[in-house]
C-alpha cells in the first residue's frame, strides 16, 4: 500500500485531496511532456553554434606595391600627384627644388616630342611658346627657337607666293560651300525625320481604318522624294571635301619644294631638336623621380601637389598595380598547426584590422584560398591564403585606405554545425 503524502493528522478530505493526483494531469501530461521534448529537439536541430579558429593576418596584395622615398642626396623636393590618382610607367611622381618650372618643362617635351617624325612642312606649323621658365634649359630653348623663326622665314622667302594665294582663295571659296550645303543638310534631315514620323503614324491610323491607302501613299512618295535630296546633298557635301583636300595637298607640295630647296635649314633644326630634348633628358634624369610602374597612389602624409617640403627620409607614397592580378586584395594568416587540419577551402573568415575597431568599422570578409602550408616557422606555425570579398570595405560598408602593414586578427569559422549533432558527439564520448 503505498504511502500517504498527506501530514499526520489531517482530515479524511486533506488526505484525499493530497493523495488524488488531478485528473488533467493524467490526462494531458505525458503530451506536455512529449510536445515540449520535441520543441527541444526541434531546438536543438534547428540552432547552429560556429566553431572558429583564430589567426593573425596580414593584408597584401598578389602583385607587391611598390614605395616611394626621395633620396637623401634631395634635400628638398615637391610632388605632383595626391592619394589615389592613378599613374602610368614614367609618370613624374615628385621633382627636386629647382630654379625652373617642371609643369613649363613637361609642356614643352610634350610639344616637342612628336617634332622628330615631321616633316619640315609640319615643323614649320608648330607654336613655340615664348615665357616659360625653363630654367638652365632656357639657352637651348631659345637658339632652337631662334632656328625654327629663322627656318620659317627661308621657307616664305622661297615659296611660290602668288601660287599660294590662289590656293588659299580656292580653299576658302569651298570651305564655304561645304557650310553652305551642311547647312540645307540639316534642314532636309529635319524635314525627312518629320515625314518619317508621320509614314509611321500613318501605319498605324491604316490599321485602325482611320487613314485612306491614297493619303498613306502621299506621305510615303513626300518622305521618299526628301530621302532622295538628302542624298543628293551628301554627295554635294562629299564632293567638296574631296576638293578641299585636293587644293590642301597642293598646298602643301608648294610648301614642300621650298622645304626642299633649304633642305640644310632642315637639318639644322632637326639637330637644335634633338638638342633640346637631349637637354630635357638630362635635366629630368637629375630631378624628376618618375613612377616604375602604373598604379594607384597611396600617400603617406598630406602633402600638396607643387608645396616644397623638407625631405625627412620617410616612405612619401606607394604605388599599388592596378589593372591586374594585383587588384585583388588577400590576407596570409598565420595560425598554430594543432588545428590546422580542420581548414578547407572556402571557409569564411573574419578579419579585424589593426586601428579600426569592429565595434565603428565592422569586419573585412573573406574566404579560404587553400589548405594551409608549412611557413618555414620551427614552431610549426603554418599560412593560409584568404581572398577579401570585397577588396577593403567592411561589413558597415566603410573603405579602409591601403597601406602596406596592414595588420590584424581573423577568425576562420571551420563549422557552423547544428547543436543537436554537437549535443549528441558530447554524449557519445561520455561512453
């Protein structure tokens, strides 16, 4: 007989009443506790808990940028571009403290440059600028100058002249009918897109039977009657150019027998140019420092473009390539070798850069490149490659300008298993 719960000494109706389990509870508690066992294993299945392995991590780039410091021999120097201009091979990244202006400099080579494939005709045509500071190039500058007026001043006193006058008053005479017949071009194409609209139109007022075929027919014979003045134009329009280039060729074969006749003029200033550019070489050589390769700039300080600074034999800025690999920004990580086994391609990583805390900046996202490989490190640590999913922006969409140390700790989610699996593998090590 089993054993009453009620205390001694209680009435007949307290002991029942204690010894008389609720009907409800007969009734409705084994499916209690069957509903909320499933609700905890639904649970269990349902939530995933991470299981990460941290790491440090370097931020790098395929292709290494490259740094920039003025020698110590420069003093003092200036530079020509600001953070994030991008730059070509050769570009002029910075210059020496000189007496001359380097802008006046490099509008003169590129004046220049293309002199050496002319022809004396072309040559003769060119504008040589006269105030520019140009510096201890200055002498060079003006003897070429000197003997391009010179070369010029032969060739018009050994020209046909009459010649040449006639050809200008040809020229100009077609120059204007070309202006005149652009002119009537353009009207007619305006006419023309017009009648098109309303052929067009006109289709569909025929479908909807609200458009006779003989109207329909007037607007297309309208619109094919301008079509065929338009082209008739064109032709016109056509034909004067070609004159104009006819009377231009002859032109310039005038000018091309006086060139001939002072072929020495000719000569003379080819050598004044190669002078000059010689001169330009030598000058950029000793105070121009030029850019090895073709990037995006990364400056290191605040500097303006053109102010004269004071050399502190520091990195002034770094070029990072673009237009290739290199655009790919990754991370090595460097993680202990006793779970090392666990990493596998593809897994998400979480890094968290040195100076930006995650709580303002958020995390750069990435994912595992490879099996992590042997770093040489007698403490066995070992690397692995991570590629950035969105080259240096973070989770809260802030861009972190490149620099080359760029430092931090990431967090290589291995797992993301369910709790249920993880509950029952603890279960099964207890036996």
């Amino acid at each position: 007989m089993a054993e009453s719960a009620a205390p001694a000494g209680a009435s007949d109706e307290v002991k029942n009443l204690l010894d008389t389990p609720p009907p409800w509870i007969i009734r409705r508690g084994a499916t209690t506790a069957v509903v909320a066992f499933s609700l905890l294993v639904l649970a269990a299945w349902m939530v995933r808990i991470p299981e990460s392995i941290e790491a440090s991590a370097t931020l790098q780039t395929e292709y290494a940028p490259v740094r920039f410091r003025v020698p110590q021999s420069c003093p003092q120097f200036a530079v020509f571009v600001k953070d994030g201009d991008t730059v070509n091979a050769g570009s002029w990244l910075a210059v020496r403290k000189t007496s001359a202006n380097p802008l006046h400099i490099l509008k003169l080579r590129n004046l220049l440059s293309p002199l050496q494939t002319l022809s004396g005709v072309e040559i003769e045509q060119i504008f040589l600028p006269d105030k520019l500071r140009l510096g201890p190039l200055d002498e060079v500058y003006q003897v070429f100058r000197q003997t391009h007026a010179a070369f010029i001043k032969t060739l018009n006193a050994g020209s046909n002249t009459d010649a040449a006058t006639s050809l200008d008053a040809q020229m100009t005479l077609v120059k204007s009918s070309i202006r005149t017949f652009e002119d009537k071009l353009r009207r007619e194409q305006r006419v023309l897109e017009q009648q098109r609209n309303s052929v067009r139109e006109g289709q569909t007022l025929i479908r909807r039977k609200e458009l006779t075929y003989e109207a329909y027919a007037l607007r297309l014979k309208a619109m094919k009657s301008t079509e065929g003045e338009v082209r008739d134009i064109e032709l016109d329009v056509q034909r004067e150019r070609r004159e104009l280039e006819r009377l231009e060729r002859w032109k310039v074969a005038i000018r091309q027998q006086a060139v001939d006749r002072n072929y020495q003029g000719l000569l003379d200033l080819r050598r004044e140019l190669r002078d000059l550019l010689d001169a330009i070489q030598t000058w950029e050589n000793e105070h121009i420092f030029s850019s090895p390769i073709a990037g995006r700039v990364n400056m290191k300080s605040a500097l303006v473009p053109g102010k004269l600074y004071r050399n502190n034999f520091q990195d002034v800025l770094g070029i990072h390539p673009f237009g290739q690999p290199g655009d790919r920004f990754t991370a090595l990580l460097y993680l202990e070798g006793s779970r090392a086994g666990k990493v596998m391609p593809g897994q998400s990583v979480f890094i968290q850069v040195e100076g930006y805390p995650v709580t303002e900046f958020g995390f750069l996202r990435g994912k595992v490149q490879d099996r992590p490989y042997y770093s040489g490190d007698p403490e066995r640590q070992l690397t692995v490659d991570v590629l950035l999913d969105e080259e240096l922006t973070t989770t809260t969409g802030y861009q972190i300008p490149y620099d080359f140390a760029l430092r931090g700790e990431a967090e290589i989610i291995i797992e993301n298993d369910r709790f249920l699996h993880q509950l029952l593998r603890g279960f099964a090590g207890l036996f």
